[in-house]
C-alpha cells in the first residue's frame, strides 16, 4: 500500500513497495557479490552485477526515485567494496566516473521506457473498455427495441379493445410483465458492466458458502422457468468462496437463462467442484449447443442479436455473457465455454483466496 508524502510526485513517487522491491534487490546483490568475493571471483564481476540490479529496480519500480537511489548505493558498493583497495574510496580511480554515468544511464532508460511501455498498456486498456461500450451499446440499443414494442403493442391491445376476453387480456398482459421483467435484467447487466468497468471499483468479497449461492440460484430459475428441470451437486465438504454473491448469482442466472432460451434445454445440471485454490463452477445443459461460428465471441459482447426458437427476437446472449465474464475477471477468476456431445457447458473458476482482481473489459 502506498505512502505519499508531501515531496512524492509522478516521476518520484514514494511508496513502501518499491522501497522494499529496491531494498531486497540490493541485499541479494551485496550478498551475491560477497559470496563471489569469498570464491576469489570478485575482480570484474561487482560492477555487472549492480548493473543487473539497476536493471531491475528501474524496471519493477514506478518513476525515477528508486533507480537514482540504486544507482548511487551501487556505486557506493562497487567503489568501497568490492574495488581495491577494498573498505575504502579511490576517487582517483577513472572507472568510479565511469560506473557512474552507467548505472545512471541504465536507469534513466529503463524507468523511461517502463513509464512508456505502462502508458502504452493503459492507452490500450482505454482503446478496448470503449469498444466494449460500444459493442453494449450497440447490442442494447438493439435487443431493447423489441420488448419495448410487444410492451406498448400489448397494453394498447387490452386499452383499446374493451371486448376482449379475460383469457385474451390476460395472456397481453402476461406476455408485457415478462418482457419488462427481461428488460430489467438487461438494466441490472449495464449496471454491473457500469460499477466494474467505469467506477473501477473493488469488488467486495466476503467467504460464502457457495453451494447456498448455487442453491438459491436454482431456485429463483425454477420459478422463472419450471418446465427445466435443474439439479445442483455440490462436494460434501463445505465450501467457501470469496465472492458478492449477488453478482455470482447473476452469473449464474444469466448462464441458466441463456440454456433454457437459447439452447432449448430441458435439463441443467450446476456443479461445484473443488481444484486446488480454486472453487469451480458449471452449468451444463442438454440442449442445441452453441454455434461454432460463435464459440469465439461468446464473452466479448459482439455476438449480434438471432431470433430464438420459440420467435421471441429480443433474446441476445452476448450481452449477459460479457457481463458474466466481467463479473467473474472481477473476482480473480476466468470462463470458459464448450459444446459436449448433447449440448452445452459453461464453467468458470473461482479463487478460494482472495486475490487482486484482473482487468474487466479487457
């Protein structure tokens, strides 16, 4: 964790990570040239050494600071050291100005072309968050039109047509509750996308059992869609995983909408499984399967919009699964997708530790 301190700035920054990164380096530089000392190796050796220790420290350090400071404690070393006469200064020796002006162009140019490399990262970081927005833009904009159309065309069906029956009228309103009900959903994805991707905000992760999260999971999908069958197998061993468990279920409900709507599934099976340091995750279906030619854009949010089955056009998976791919990236994780021989599987691996999270909309 950082420190600032009233004399930090940008090309000097002061934080106790790089102190320790540079004061660990130097130790083991000491020590390895001691121990070259000892084997009667120590002639010619220091100064590449300390070299390769600025080298180091200019490049795993943030700004200059740091890199200067190695490169005066090294010449310190080398010159009083490790060069005879040893234990003293020979400023008359010409090779202590050389040293110098080495170390120091090393560090110069590395914290320079570090700063540079890590603007050029984040330049691009910036370049690939706007296509996604773009690219959920694009696919809302898209998907919403729809809903929003059977919505007015149903409720204006039931207004302007009093002679309709009880059963006609309240098929239309049925039919305008589950596509607001949709697009709520579609509301909650941009929201998520939005608090992970803009806000740059941690996600904040407790240990929770993660077989309730898949159980509750579950349950909100059988009421949603009781004609799918679904089944949960969990290791008998509770298992606890850091995680928002809202944002997990809303993972998992996206992953279990899109093989009922998508993939025309009668049966899902969620599994929990345990692997080392991490907690894994899987929705298997047996419906259609996914479409080659979209295994793999499936997490980017560039799928375009295809007319389901059942004629319900709206219905976009690419939205919800970029969104389950940002949630999961958020909590140090990574999904991946398969077709098996009926049907479809989604897993994603959770970090039973907590662990920084990765870049979202990457």
């Amino acid at each position: 964790m950082a420190f600032r301190k009233p004399w930090s700035s940008p090309l000097f920054p002061v934080s106790r990570r790089d102190f320790l990164i540079t004061a660990a380096i130097l130790l083991a530089t000491v020590l390895l040239c001691f121990v070259l000392w000892q084997a009667g190796s120590i002639e010619g050796f220091a100064a590449p050494v300390f070299v390769l220790a600025v080298l180091l420290i200019s490049r795993l350090t943030r700004g200059y600071l740091y890199g200067l400071i190695s490169v005066v404690l090294g010449v310190v070393c080398v010159n009083f050291i490790f060069t005879y006469p040893y234990w003293a200064f020979n400023l008359e020796n010409p090779g202590y100005l050389v040293t110098f002006v080495t170390l120091l162009m090393i560090s110069l140019i590395t914290s320079t072309l570090t700063a540079q490399a890590k603007r050029q990262a984040q330049l691009l970081a910036e370049s690939e968050r706007e296509k996604m927005r773009a690219n959920l833009l694009r696919s809302v904009s898209h998907d919403i039109r729809t809903p929003l159309t059977s919505i007015v065309g149903s409720t204006s069906a039931v207004l302007e047509n009093p002679g309709l029956s009880r059963q006609e009228q309240r098929e239309l309103l049925e039919n305008a509750r589950e596509e607001a009900q949709w697009l709520i959903r579609v509301v909650e994805n941009l929201l998520s996308i939005t608090r992970m991707g803009d806000a740059q905000e941690r996600i904040a992760k407790e240990p929770e059992p993660a077989e309730e999260v898949l159980g509750a999971a579950a349950q909100k999908f059988r009421r949603r869609f009781p004609q799918v069958s679904v089944t949960v197998s969990a290791p008998e061993e509770l298992l606890m995983v850091p995680m928002d468990p809202i944002l997990i279920e809303q993972v998992l409900a996206n992953l279990l909408e899109n093989a009922a709507v998508h993939g025309g599934a009668s049966g899902v099976a969620l599994l929990l499984e345990a692997e080392e340091d991490f907690a894994r995750i899987t929705v298997r279906d047996n419906g259609r399967g996914i479409p080659k030619n979209e295994l793999d854009h499936l997490f980017d949010g560039r799928l375009k919009s295809r007319r389901p089955p059942d004629g319900g056009g709206k219905r976009n998976m690419g939205l919800g699964l970029s969104v389950c791919r940002a949630i999961v990236l958020a909590h140090g994780g990574n999904i991946t997708a398969r077709n098996l021989l009926r049907g479809a599987e989604f897993s994603f691996r959770l970090p039973t530790a907590v662990q920084a999270p990765q870049e979202v909309l990457k």
